[in-house]
C-alpha cells in the first residue's frame, strides 16, 4: 500500500473538480483523484450553455437572475447561496473567457447569449437571453478549458483512482478529514492520501434510474462515501428529469433547441405548452415541462404506436440556423432515431437527470456536520453538493455556472485552510474497511449477478420514483430495494484479477446506488406535499406551512424511519432573504 501526502485533495475532476484545481493548485501543492481521465468526465455531456446577467444581447441584472433561480427552485433555494451565485456568474463566464474557452459571438465580438428555460426578465415578465454558450457542447469546451489551465498550473492527477473511503479523525471533539482511501484501477493497488483538506467534486447519482442522461459512472460515489461517513445528505428526493431525453434512450436533446425556438407537440399537433406556462410555454423550467409532457401521454395524447412519447419540432427553423447553434443534438437524433430533425419532429420523453440534493455545504462550500456546524477541512461542489442554490428544481444552465461558481470557492477555500492547518493523523489501518470490501467481493462464490440487481433496481426506481409518486408506490420500491440489498448478499463476480477489474469496481457502484435508492425514497415518502421536481398524486400541492424545509437523511445506526433501520430524518430551515414563497406562474 502506497502513503501519499498533500496539502489538498480534490476527489473528482469534471468541472467543479478541475475549477477547484485551478485556484488550489496555485495555493497549494494539491492532488486531483478521478475514476475517469479528465476529459471524459460527464460535465462533457452538458449542451446548452451557462448562464450569466451580461446583458450583451438584451438588458438584464444579477436580481433578476437571482428571483428567476429561487422561482424555479419552488422557493426551496437557500436565497443567499442564490444571490452569490448570480453576482458571481459574471465574473466566472469571464474567467472562462480569458482561459480560452471559445463562446458563441454576436456581430460586434462580445459572448452571445440566447434563452432557456425560466430565465426571464423583470421578475418574470417575459423570457430573457442569459445563456452563454458554444453551440450545444458548452459543458465539453468548458472540460477542455479547465483541463488545459489545469496542465498549465501543474496540478497533479491521479487518474483512474477510484476513491472509496474517507478517513475521519476526531481532533479536540471535532471530526476533521485525515484523507482519502483510493483503489488504483491500473494495478489493484491500495492508497492513502494524506491530506490537511479534502474536496469532493465526484458529480451525481443519475444511474439509479434505468431511463437517464447520466453516463454509467455516475453512481454517487462521493454520496455515498460521505453519507456512510455520518455526514448527512440533503434533500435527495428532489430529481430533475429533463424533459427531452431522446424517446427509449434517455439520451440528451438540450433545452437550447427550445431556446433556438423549438416547439413541443402532442399526437394532435398542438402546441400544448401554452396550456401549462401561457407567459413562456415551451420555455418553462424542466419540472413543469416535464410533468406536462407526462401528464399529455397518460391523458391519451401521446405519440407513436404506443403513445408513449411526444414530439419536438424543429422542422421550421432553417438548417443553416439549426447547423450553427445545434449541430449535436440534431446528429444524436439522426444517429440514434434515424430521424431527419429538417424534416421530421424529433420523438422525446423526460429522462433522470441532475439530483438537486447532496453533501450539504454552507456558501463557502463547507461540508455541514448538522445544521449548526460544518467539518473543517472538508469541502464540497457541483453536483455531488447541496448549497441548496437549486432548491427543489434547478433551471437550466445553472448547472454549469454553479460548478464554476462554489468550484472556485471550495479551491480557494480548502488552499487557505491547509496554509494554517495541520496533517490530521491517519486512522490506525485506515484502509482496512475498503481492503475487505474489496477482497470479499473478489473471492466471493455468490450466484447473483452485478448486471441483473442493477437491471432491476433501475427500472423499479422508473416505475416507481419517477415523475409521478405516490406513497404506495415508494413504499413498494422500499420493499423491492430491500429484497435487492439480500440478493446483493449473494452477489459473485466472474473476474477474479487485480488490474482493471471493472467487475469489482461495478460490484462496489451497485452497493452505493442500492444505498442511495433507499435514501431517495424514504426522502419521498417523508415529504408529503408536491414541490419541484418531487410530485406526489396523492399530495398534489405546495404545502409551506408543513413542508418549507430541507430534508436532512443521517445514517444512524439507533435510528429507525419508515421502517428501514439506521436511518433518521432531520430538518433544516430554508434561507429566506427577500423573495417570500408565492403561486408558481409562468
């Protein structure tokens, strides 16, 4: 087993990791640990854009933008983390700039910028144009960006090093991280990272629905490790499913086709949007889309010979126009579909897509203990994180603002911190737990396999924790994930090898989203009210009084809730400013 040491540990390298790397990496002798070489990291996928107050193409301000991200949060939105993130969007969209990343222009030279869904001016009167964007491989040209700036700082990467443990210390009654335990994918081997500070930046959770946009790496590792930690998750039953996953696949048309003016239709051709969110129809945050587009198929409305889909329309925009600003997406129609996007509307249904809950942070990207007090040294960003800047729906393009936004705070941060602190001293055999995890899974004779359990958790969390919930059908989920945990029991892997052993590695995955499903769904159940991107049929309606709250999941060991052992619910306060919650209209 190798001993590594550095000031900084940054454990993930899509784009809230490499963000992060490049404001400690200049700080402090920092290591960047990721399952994935860089560039393939799942910030890529990400199409549309990233939104900032610039104003170059039409006027717009950073309270606009702030009201718009805790309007489309469903008022759950930590206001002050809102209200940071859209003062600071500008700054970062410049930051990227002068890295080198090549935006869209306008005729005169500046960034372009066009709309997406619920970004509007005037406190909702109208749509604006906040997106910046490089045609729809935004996300891709900021994870080469980073990447480049990343080599030219010289910060090191440990690539394909599969962080599986975190070790904890308690210090003068306070936990504070030692490091990290890391499994080499290359040769088998064990490390330790030593580290004064740790970031987690390791992205969501999307694999545990079988219909998502995710790549198979998404398996909220970084959750995970935390959560079995004693470090709590908030708000994990709040999930976006994007409303234009390519019909079957779940693959990623962006809302920037909706932006450039595409149109959804149903079976009849109508517009149907204008039904639902009159003021900025097909423009509407995902949730509302999403759950419309449901809610066409089950009246009848659906397209296809099963109609269980509807239609994006395209068909009178002009080529060159969709060749300029959406190249991929179209591609991923005709590849994918066979569909020709000129000449044919495109079929879609919504797909899982980014989890709004996570590691709990403060603005300062602090990983919080409870609700009174954050764990030294410890940080958190981006996907994996909950600062709460999404509340129970994130509108598009904050994503990606978001990870450069806390992605640049959690560097700066967790260098400033190690520049004062010292090594915390390792936990006796702190590899020890991830050692015998891995060796039983290696050598065990089990009849079960990783492939089916993952099969079938996948589309039970499609049939039952989707779109539309109701308690019946969390609780059955509950009681087959819990079956799934024994069949887990019985698990065997046919590859018995140390170097690249993906079998192993899929093995520990699936434990992480059987551990995560059963988070999500107890999360469900507890919030009996409808709210962004969590709607319960049988609680169709907001309800502030009982429900204005984050909900805090603990893994607690005395505990017991909703009949599922270790587990205990808490609540935390939502940090109200100046926006009191009011009707959702759009």
């Amino acid at each position: 087993m190798q001993v590594h040491q550095y000031d900084v540990v940054i454990v993930g390298a899509g784009g809230a990791g490499m963000r992060a790397a490049i404001e400690s990496g200049q700080r402090a002798r920092t290591a960047v640990l990721t399952k994935l070489y860089p560039t393939r990291s799942h910030t890529g996928a990400a199409q549309g854009g990233m939104c900032a107050a610039l104003a170059n193409v039409e006027e717009d301000n950073w309270e606009w933008h702030t009201f718009d991200t805790v309007k489309g949060g469903d008022y759950l939105v930590d206001q002050d983390a809102a209200e940071v993130m859209a003062k600071e969007a500008i700054d970062a969209v410049l930051d990227l700039e002068k890295m080198g990343l090549p935006f869209n222009r306008t005729p005169e030279g500046k960034i372009d910028q066009r709309r997406f869904g619920g970004h509007t001016r005037d406190h909702g009167k109208s749509p604006v144009r906040r997106s910046c964007y490089a045609a729809d491989r935004t996300g891709h040209m900021i994870l080469q960006t980073l990447y480049q700036n990343c080599v030219k700082h010289g910060v090191e990467f440990y690539n394909e090093f599969y962080v599986l443990d975190l070790a904890m210390t308690e210090v003068d009654g306070v936990r504070r991280p030692a490091g990290v335990v890391a499994y080499e994918l290359a040769t088998g081997e064990i490390h330790l990272f030593q580290a004064k500070s740790v970031v987690f930046a390791t992205g969501g959770v999307g694999k545990v629905f079988k219909t998502t946009s995710n790549a198979h790496t998404l398996t909220g590792d970084g959750m995970a490790v935390a959560y079995n930690r004693g470090i709590p998750l908030e708000d994990m039953e709040f999930f976006q499913f994007h409303p234009t996953g390519l019909a079957g696949l779940g693959i990623l048309l962006s809302e920037a086709a909706r932006g450039e003016g595409a149109i959804l239709r149903n079976s009849d051709g109508e517009r149907f949007m204008e039904r639902y969110a009159p003021t900025i129809k097909d423009l509407a945050p995902r949730d509302i889309v999403a759950r419309s587009m449901a809610n066409e198929v089950r009246e009848g409305r659906g397209c296809g010979p099963n109609k269980d889909y509807v239609l994006l329309d395209l068909t009178h925009l002009e080529p060159a126009h969709i060749d300029a600003k959406l190249p991929d997406i179209t591609e991923f129609a005709r590849t994918y579909l066979g569909v020709e996007p000129y000449t044919e509307p495109v079929p879609v249904f919504p797909t899982a897509h980014y989890a709004m809950g996570g590691i709990p942070t403060n603005i300062g990207a602090e990983v919080l203990a409870d609700n009174d007090n954050v764990i030294p040294g410890l940080y958190a960003a981006g996907e994996v994180a909950c600062v709460s800047v999404h509340g129970s729906n994130r509108l598009g393009t904050n994503s990606l603002l978001d990870i450069n936004v806390f992605g640049k705070r959690a560097g700066i941060a967790a260098a400033e911190y190690s520049k004062t602190a010292d090594f915390v001293e390792l936990p006796e055999a702190a590899e020890n737990d991830t050692v015998a995890l891995l060796e039983k899974m290696r050598t065990s004779d089990g009849t079960e396999r990783i492939g089916a359990i993952r099969k079938d958790l996948q589309e039970l969390m499609d049939a039952n924790v989707q779109v539309f919930r109701t308690d019946e059908t969390l609780r059955e989920a509950l009681d087959e994930i819990a079956k799934l945990r024994e069949r887990y029991n019985n698990v065997g892997i046919q590859d018995r090898g140390k170097r690249f052993n993906l079998d192993l590695l899929e093995a520990v995955e699936l434990n992480f989203l059987l551990e995560l499903a059963e988070v999500i769904s107890v999360a469900a159940i507890h919030r009996k009210e409808s709210r962004g991107g969590h709607f319960r049929e049988d609680f169709p309606d907001r309800d502030d009084e009982g429900f204005m709250h984050h909900t805090m999941t603990y893994l607690d060991p005395d505990s017991e809730t909703d009949g599922i052992k270790g587990m205990r619910l808490e609540t935390k306060p939502v940090i109200v400013t100046r926006y009191q919650p009011m009707e959702r209209k759009y």
